[in-house]
C-alpha cells in the first residue's frame, strides 16, 4: 500500500460532519472511524463468458490503443477477488451484475454451462441478468438462474438441446431483478409477477445493505427468442418505492443499485431518483477510472467494464449516511497471475474445444433447428477453437462509437459469401472487448466477435427501409433522450458510404434525418450510387432464428428472404429448418472469407462512415474518455434535463416522512449537498499479490 487509506478517510468525515453541522467529538467516536464503520463492495459486470485471458486494450496505461495479451479472463478476476475478500475480512459483499453466461464459444455452444460452475465457486453475493443472458431462450435462462419452467415447476435434471443440465436453479447465489415479469405464454398465475425478488438485504458488519436489481429493458428490441415469456420495463417507476421500502420497512443503512440499463440511463436514473446511495453501471462496458458523483443527488455511480477491470469501492458509513468514499478500477492485465484452482476448472472445460484426444464435436441448435442441427464445431483441426485461421498486420478491435477496422471486415466478409447477389452488408457493432493484436487469428478469436449463432440472410429492402434502419440506429446510439438510448454503437456496412451529421443542427426529429451523401453500391453494375429510396436494393446480414421472416439484422419489411446454405447457394427462408439442411453462420463465412485471401486479414478500407465537420460528441466526464457520449448528440430541447440542485435528504429534510425516517435510523440530516464533502479525492491504494 502506498499510504494507509484510513486516515484519509477519517479526514473527509470530519469535513463531511463538520459541513453537516455536527460535532466529531463526542459525537462520533473513534470506533466509528474504525473498520466496523467500512463496507467495501467488489465489483464485476458483463463477464461475457470470457473464461480464458485474451487481449485487451487498457486505454489508462500509458500504452494507446495497443493490445495488451494474456489479460482477463475468470482466474485472473478471482485473484483479484480473493485478495480484496482478505484485505476486508467480514466487511465485503461481491456483486456481479450484467451478460455473464453468453460471449464465447465454450459458453455458447454449453447453453452457459461452462462458466456456471465457475461463477459458483466466486460466492457471488447478488447478480442480476444482462440481456445477453436471454439469448439462448427462456427454458435456459430459467435453468440457470430460477429453477423453475415458466408453469412454476421445479425442473428435473435434463437436456436443453442436447447439453446436460441438473435439477432445479444451476446458480448457487441470490438473484435479483425489480423490473422483470413473466409474461403470456407463462401459466396464466405467474403472468405480471416478477421473476425474482427486486432486492436482498445482506447483514454485512454490522450494517443493513440493500442491493436492488435493474435487468436490461433491450430485449423487445432484439430477437424474439431474448424475451418469450418474458417482460422488461426500465424500472424508473418501480425503483422510488422500493427505495421507500427498503429504508422505511427493511431499515438499510446503505442502498445500493446494480443496473445493466448502460451508462446514460443509469446516471439519468441516479439524476431523478433520490435515495441511492451507489449505483453500479454495466451494459455499456465503459470505464470509470474516477467515481462519479451524480449532480443533485450524490448518487456515487461507476462503472467497470468488462472482465478486463474490477472494481473496489470503499464506503464509509455513519448511522446510516454515507460520509466518505475510495473508488479503485484494477486492470486485469497480463501481470495478474491466475488463481491455479480457477484455472484447474477453466482448462477442465476447454479441453474438448482444443485439438487433441479430448476434443468432442459440439452443436449449438438454435430455435427453429431440428434436433442435432444447427452451428457446428466438429472435426479438428478446422474447428478447433485454438486453430489458427489466419494472421492479421491490424489491431482487429472494437473500441470507436462510429467506424471500425473490425466491423468494416466482418461486413465484407459477409457480402464475400453472397457477392453476385446483394449489394450491400450490414452488421450489428457487437461490443465484446477481446482485440486482436497485430499476429495469429485462431477459431476462438472470431466466435468472441460473434458469440451468437444467426443465420446468414438475403433480404430486399427499398433505399427508404434502409435509409429509415440507419436513422433507427444513429437515433439509438445518440438520441439526446438517456432514456432513449440503446447503448450500443453504430452499425456496419459494406458497399454503403454515408455522412453523419451529430452537431445537433439536425436532430432525429427532422425528416432529413442525421445522414446525408448516401452511397450505395449496385452488384449488377459494381458501381456506387446515390440512394434512391424508390429502388429495390439486397441486403446480406443476420437474420437471428425465432424472427419474422420479414426482418433481418433488426430491420423491418425484408422481401424475398432467403437463407445463406454452406455451399453458398441460397434457400427460401423458412420458420424450420429441415433436419440435415446446413446453413450459413457468420463465423464459417469469416473463415471461407480469410481462406479467400490466402489466410490473411485483408486491408479493409475505412472512411464509409463520415462525421460532418470532423464532430463526434465526447463525454462529459473525465479521466478515460467514455466510448459513448451519455449526453448523446443534438440540441438540449430534445433531452431529458437536470433534476433538482437539491439532493434526497435536502429535498425531503422537512418531510414528515423523512423526519419519522431519520428518527428511526438516527440519520443526520443532510447528504453530500456538497461533493467536496464526501471523501471525494481519497488517495487509491494498491494491492500485491502475495498478501
């Protein structure tokens, strides 16, 4: 440690009793400065099945945007873990909060098995669902974290498209979520009640801590099969009275949020609701290097990207108020050693993944697929996950809100399969931090970029449906509105230039929308052309299974759908796909595509995408720059607004109800009006690994 963190500490609660008006001695004594007065939560979010250490880009390291090798992954999170857990003995809660079951193909092709166990052996306190935990369907989901079907009845031990699973609920640690409902076709008795209790109370050092759950609200806007049986609201008009109820009836000290909403909601959430003492962010995989301390409220909200960091947040609490705090964001980078019985689990699982004797065929059978079809892993060396596919002289990553190396090369690698038949390719900005550095390319690499398993599809749509599934997307990723926002980054294209203008000067709500210079490309004639609304054009995407089969990549009114088959031939699309039919997924037709090109990543051209005047909105707060702009782009009018300057405990001091509150929890009256007083500033400390 460079300088003990106490001290410190005691000195921002003296700041922050002396602002309040109350006297530090007697009034508190020194065994309240003691750590029988501390919480400290550990933080992780959207693990995304990343089981294995793998590349990662740490913009906070002096190092820009090179890839730093061999970071992540469970058995550097866990030692991580481990040490804070021995540092606070008695005085930690680890909570985990966002898409842990999905982003890899050892996660997907076990329907999440092969982290369940290990996620087990972290004695996780709370967790509440990401909406990539929906993608395998709602018998999976239940499976893993309710233990019940959708009728109410415990399951049996049994397979879920071919993959074992044991009786009851597989996750061994508490789940929590406000904002989630079963929803028709469930029995008709659990229709409009939730899944799982929207808070747990946990008695940590002498302390009542609440920690309330936010689920993703996304899912309606995904495919189908993410939310069957299932009801998301954004749990803005459920939080204040739970917030109530864990204060007034349950008696907590601290209120503690976990929400995957992604960023902007969250501090929006934190802006208008008054009462949360911490807010932890997930969805948007973005860094907070320093905490934030929410204008208004108080509300200490961060974030901790991926499996790649890991958060320590240390909370000084006095008779219920929170009077001091130290934020701590680790890197788990290639000098964090892997605990050995965590990686004792993760080579135990892989190793049928790898060529070799253990090496066993897998089949991941999606909705619609016939029994034992579906995508494939099974001869070696082709499918091996640790086969090498490729080399690569560009950092193949995802880390701009706009234009990518990587998502430019996926998209050409899709109009690859079907290049005398669709003029364009779109896909999805998938977000799973796992860069590849200048080298090899293995198997493994590219299902990390597309951990789903859609089907490659042909669809006709007229330029204005084009046009209208941009603006939809843009409008997503920047809507002035936190609320109506997405949280995810733009799409990509081949044979599709544009310029985007995000000065504001011309928001959503006029018809010209934020996109002008539209090109787009003509496969008869290869050449590029303006977008004529008027023309039918082909589009080549995902068409993700359980959908309409007038929709693909998420965009509405497709004609002429056809599916993508191995061979590279075309079938009509259908709702079923018939036993032995082999289709197209993305991550063989990447491969056919790098075979294509002499097992090289090919010089994927940039500049499709093109900010007017240079101008893409940065973020508001410092420290590592945030990927998204939380406040979007366009003009104040069309957002959502400050809250009030006063912050819970100002507004509500004169409150009946407030006074009966604070009698009852002997709470001082006032909290952290001024962010000078809340121990913002404290030095951070460090950890060694042999403590």
């Amino acid at each position: 440690m460079k300088q003990s963190r106490f001290p410190l500490i005691r000195r921002a609660l003296k700041l922050s009793a002396l602002a309040l008006g109350l006297a530090v001695t007697p009034g508190i004594s020194h065994a309240d400065y003691s750590t029988n007065n501390m919480l400290t939560i550990i933080k992780m979010g959207d693990v995304h099945g990343h089981i294995e250490p793998h590349g990662v880009i740490f913009e906070n390291n002096g190092l820009g945007n090179t890839v730093t090798p061999n970071s992540g992954g469970v058995a550097k999170l866990y030692t991580l873990v481990k040490q804070i857990r021995n540092q606070t003995p008695g005085r930690n809660l680890l909570l985990n909060c966002g898409d842990t079951f999905h982003g890899g193909a050892e996660v997907m092709f076990t329907r999440g098995m092969a982290i369940a166990n290990i996620m087990n052996y972290f004695q996780i306190d709370a967790f509440t669902p990401g909406n990539w935990d929906f993608g395998y369907g709602q018998v999976t989901f239940r499976r893993l974290l309710t233990g019940t079907d959708s009728n109410g009845n415990p399951f049996p031990a049994g397979g879920v498209a071919g993959v074992a699973f044991p009786a009851g609920k597989v996750a061994n640690y508490p789940v929590v979520a406000a904002n989630l409902y079963n929803a028709a076709p469930a029995a008709p008795a659990l229709v409009g009640q939730r899944v799982f209790p929207p808070y747990i109370i946990k008695q940590v050092n002498g302390m009542k801590v609440a920690v309330i759950g936010l689920t993703t609200d996304i899912t309606a806007q995904q495919a189908d099969v993410f939310n069957t049986t299932f009801l998301q609201t954004m749990g803005w008009v459920e939080l204040p009275g739970i917030i109530d109820t864990v204060r007034n009836v349950e008696g907590a000290d601290v209120v503690v949020v976990q929400s995957e909403l992604g960023f902007a909601k969250n501090l929006q959430l934190s802006k208008e609701i008054r009462g949360i003492d911490v807010m932890l962010s997930t969805h948007t995989h973005e860094r907070t290097p320093k905490a934030i301390i929410v204008p208004g409220t108080g509300t200490i909200m961060v974030e901790s990207g991926t499996d790649s960091n890991l958060g320590r947040l240390d909370l000084k609490i006095w008779r219920g108020h929170v009077v001091g705090y130290n934020w701590k964001l680790f890197n788990v980078d290639d000098t964090v050693p892997e605990d050995p019985t965590v990686k004792a689990m993760v080579d135990a699982v892989r190793k049928p993944f790898l060529c070799g004797a253990d090496f066993i065929p897998h089949t991941f059978q999606p909705a619609g697929f016939a029994p034992g079809n579906g995508l494939k892993l099974k001869t070696q060396p082709d499918d091996c996950l640790d086969t090498v596919v490729a080399t690569t002289s560009s950092t193949i990553a995802r880390n701009n809100v706009l234009e990518v190396f990587s998502n430019n090369f996926f998209a050409d690698a899709m109009l690859s399969a079907v290049p005398n038949t669709a003029d364009i390719a779109i896909t999805n900005g998938y977000r799973f931090d796992t860069p590849i550095a200048p080298g090899p390319v293995t198997v493994g690499d590219l299902y990390h970029f597309f951990p789903i398993s859609p089907i490659l599809g042909v669809g006709d749509f007229t330029g204005g449906q084009i046009k209208s599934r941009i603006e939809n997307n843009l409008d997503a990723v920047f809507d002035p509105n936190p609320y109506r926002q997405r949280g995810g980054w733009t799409l990509a294209y081949s044979g599709m230039t544009m310029t985007v203008d995000l000065t504001g000067v011309e928001p959503a709500s006029i018809p010209r929308g934020r996109t002008t210079n539209l090109m787009i490309r003509d496969h008869n004639t290869g050449l590029m052309e303006t977008l004529n609304k008027g023309k039918v054009y082909s589009m080549v995407s995902c068409f993700a299974n359980g959908d309409p089969l007038d929709m693909l990549c998420n965009t509405a009114g497709a004609h002429n759908l056809r599916f993508v088959k191995a061979d590279g031939s075309l079938m009509l699309a259908t709702s079923a796909i018939p036993a032995g039919t082999e289709v197209m997924f993305p991550v063989p037709a990447i491969i056919n595509y790098l075979k294509a090109n002499g097992g090289v990543v090919p010089n994927t051209s940039m500049g499709r995408i093109t900010a007017l005047n240079n101008f893409v909105p940065e973020s508001l707060f410092d420290g590592d720059p945030l990927i998204q702009a939380s406040q979007g782009a366009g003009p104040a009018w069309m957002g959502r607004g400050e809250s009030s300057s006063k912050s819970w405990w100002g507004a509500r001091k004169d409150d009946e109800q407030m006074r009966a509150l604070q009698a009852k929890l002997r709470m001082p009256t006032g909290k952290r009006d001024n962010p000078a007083t809340t121990g913002a500033g404290v030095d951070d400390f460090e950890m060694s690994y042999d403590e």
